[in-house]
C-alpha cells in the first residue's frame, strides 16, 4: 500500500486531493500538511495531519521517515497575483519548498508530484492550442518559478532518477475548498456571486479566455498521472492538460440560461490582467492523452450546471 504526504493539503487544491487519495488508499496512508489548521477541520480530524511549512527542510525529511512515506504530492505553493505582490516569498516557497521535496526524495526514495501551470507560458509563446514543447518565457514571478520548478523535476530525474511528475493546471474551479491570490479566481468567485446576488464585478475584461478545468478532473489528473506506467511517460514535467477555454463572457452567458437576470460588470486589475494577457488563450494536451489517457469529463456546460446545481442547495437559492 501506498504512504503519502501532501503539503498544502488544506488549500484548493489539495483538500479535494487529499479526500480521493484517502478514499483510495485509506486515510492512514495519507499523511496531510500545512501551515493551517483554522480549515477544512474535518479533514484534519479524519486522518494523520501535521503543522509543516515545505521550507523546514529538517521537519519535512522527519514527517517523511518516521511515517515512512514513498510519494509526495507537493501542492504548497503560492498562485500569480500573491506572487506578483510579494515576489521575493514567492520565490522563497515555491523554489526552496520544492527543493526540499525533492532533496529528500532523492534520499528517501520517494515519487513527486508537483503542479506546474499554464502560467509557465509568457507572452512569446503561442497562444492558441500552445503545443506541449514550446517557448516557455514567463515575465510573472511565479511563472518563473513554475518553470525553474518545471527543469528541477526534471534535473532530479535525470539525474537521480527521482520519479518526478507533474502538470500544467489551468484554472481549477470548485465548490469545496476557496482558492486564493489567483488571476483565474474570478472563475470561481463568478458561480458564488450568481448564486448570492445574481451578480458579478469581474477583475479581469470580458474577453480574456483562459484554460479552465473543473476540480474533479482536476483531481483525476494527478492521480492518474501518478498511477500511469512509467515506461508510457515521454514528458514528465510538466504535461500540458486542459479540459475548457472561456471568458468571463463565456461563463455569464451559460449563468443566463439558469439565472436569466444574471449581470456581469467590471472593475478591471491591471496586475492580474497584464497576468493573464501574458498566458496563453487555450492549449493544446495531446502528450498528456497519448502517454497516460487524459481525458477530462467536464465542459463549460456541464460545470455550470453541477456548480449552480451545488451552492444553490448550499445557499437555499433554487436555480433549476
Ligand atoms: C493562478 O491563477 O495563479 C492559478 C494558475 C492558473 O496557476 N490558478
């Protein structure tokens, strides 16, 4: 069986992770980290926890030995706009925590999994259906990031033969877990406020696409990637996957056709949206089907609807 530590294991992201993987391999194997504990309460009381904070490399390396873990999903990071805020932090959890998770895999024998981005990509690299191997020439803090972390894993790979996985996520829409300091948060924020008010004010423009994914693709993502065969794997860090591409447009048009007054206005980031401006408008996952069967489930249409569908009944606002 199985032993795995997630960091960030309270955030978006790993909330959601961490309940499959404990579904699927027990609780007791899944070994749950963060600097939090005022979140997710029930996910800390249903299985192993421990306070980390991925830059302590000494209590990360005592968490993996004595709970003799041999995967770590490393999910600690901090998204574009906190990056942009505070480039100096971002730099110092985003590389040094992933430094860290590799360092002591390569001396424990442990696989990774590291989220990559869409933000790895910057503004020379093509836009439309960006390839899987192409210009990756950020101008964010956190895209740099991403792609130092992106050759890191690699570098560990090749070099120590620390099996190292990872892929570039686009926006990842949920209803669970809010996310935080993202350029594609208004994606979320969106089916929130159609639900409490029947409006929104969006910080990016009307027409800005971007990837998105819903968060159970999201989901099977990682774990299908880490459960793929190995010898299937030509990339490794990181595979391109996207399951939609939209515009806060897009997604007011779709909120229409269940909450017909529905209105969108704007308050537009000039950070966040230089940010997105800078990523591409949609890519293109054909490795990630090729090499370990990528294929999402949900659409625009389809997320709408479970999205509405769940915060009304949360909210007590009928919608359908
Ligand atoms: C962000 O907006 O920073 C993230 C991402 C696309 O990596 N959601």
């Amino acid at each position: 069986m199985k032993r795995i530590l997630i960091t960030g294991a309270l955030g978006q992201l790993g909330s959601e992770i961490a309940l499959a993987l404990r579904n699927k391999y027990g609780s007791d194997n899944v070994i749950l980290t963060d600097i939090r504990t005022d979140v997710n309460k029930d996910l800390i009381k249903a299985g192993p926890f421990e306070i980390l904070d991925c830059r302590d490399g000494k209590a990360l390396h005592g968490i993996v030995e004595k709970s003799k873990v041999d995967t770590i999903y490393h999910l600690a990071a901090l998204l574009s706009a906190t990056s942009e805020a505070n480039p100096a932090l971002a730099w110092d959890i985003n590389m040094n925590g992933l430094f860290n998770v590799l360092e002591i895999s390569r001396q424990s024998g442990c696989a990774v999994f590291t989220p990559s981005s869409i933000g790895a990509f910057g503004p020379t690299t093509p836009a439309n259906f960006t390839p899987q191997d192409t210009l990756q020439r950020p101008t964010s803090m956190y895209g740099v990031t991403k792609v130092a972390g992106e050759l890191l894993c690699d570098y560990y790979y090749h070099k120590y033969e620390v099996d190292t996985r990872g892929v570039r996520f686009p926006g990842i829409i949920s209803n669970v877990t809010p996310p935080g300091g993202g350029t594609t948060d208004w994606a979320v924020d969106i089916y929130y406020e159609a639900i409490k008010n029947e409006k929104y004010t969006c910080f990016l423009k009307g027409d800005t696409c971007l990837d998105m994914m819903y968060m159970p693709d999201a989901v099977q993502a990682a774990v299908k990637l880490m459960e793929a065969p190995a010898e299937k794997l030509r990339h490794r860090n990181a595979f391109n996957v996207t399951a939609m591409s939209f515009s806060p447009e897009d997604a007011a048009a779709y909120i229409r056709k269940y909450i017909p007054n529905f209105k969108l206005s704007y308050d537009v980031d000039p950070v966040r949206q230089g940010i997105a401006n800078s990523w591409p408008n949609s890519l293109e996952d054909y490795a990630a089907r090729v090499e370990w069967g990528w294929e999402p489930k949900f659409d625009l249409e389809k997320m709408t609807i479970d999205m509405l569908s769940v915060l009304s009944k949360r909210f007590g606002k009928p919608v359908f």
